[in-house]
C-alpha cells in the first residue's frame, strides 16, 4: 500500500494513504497515541503467530476487523447508536468499508511509529 507522512504547521502528523479509510484513521483516531500503536502491533503479532484467528479494534471513528490474512476498516455512525435512531425518512448507507492485507497494515503501522518518533 502507497502512502505518505507529512506534519502540518502545528508539527500534527498527517497520513494520506492510497487505502483512503486508513490514512484519516491514522491522523484522526490514532495520532501520536504510542499505547494505541503498541496495541495494534500486538494485536497483529497475535494473528501473524496464530494465537488467535481475529481481533477488532474499535477508535473514534473507526472499525477495524483483522483476521489471519486481512485488516478490513470502516467508518463510525457518529451519533446514532443504531439504524432505529435515524430521524424518519433519512437513508441509512452502509459504511466507508475498506481494507488490505495484514502484512501491509503491518508496514503501515510501524512506518507511522518511526514517522511520530522523528521529531
């Protein structure tokens, strides 16, 4: 998977990657969260060494469903705990659902590990 790290003015770090879903996921729910990224390399050292089959992860905007051989990544319903809550009349959509290998998520991660630490 393509992808690129930049920080704005402020020194915040951005990520646009070619998985769009992964890029907003990491700027806005994972940021600069060490304890969040020492998770999720745990989470998929655990599927890689099979001791588990899946994992989820839930952030504040997003989902991610890992499993053995994939990371599949969607988008939050911000405000309405289920489809009931909508006000009437308004369609429900399925969410933003993307995804990529575990291998590559797993470069992912760790490259936007070394990019935070880069100060």
């Amino acid at each position: 998977m393509d992808y690129q790290f930049f920080r704005d003015t402020g020194s915040t770090p951005f990520a646009k990657c070619e998985v769009t879903a992964f890029g907003d996921w990491l700027t806005h729910d994972v940021g600069e969260d060490k304890h969040i990224i020492d998770t999720l390399l745990a989470l998929v050292d655990s599927l890689q060494q099979l001791k588990q089959k899946e994992a989820e992860f839930i952030g504040k905007d997003y989902r991610l469903q890992l499993n053995q051989y994939e990371v599949e990544i969607a988008a939050l319903f911000v405000g309405f705990a289920d489809e009931d809550a909508l006000p009437e009349g308004t369609e429900f959509e399925d969410p933003l659902l993307e995804g990529c290998g575990l291998d590559d998520f797993h470069h992912l991660i760790l490259a936007w590990q070394d990019f935070i630490s880069e100060q």
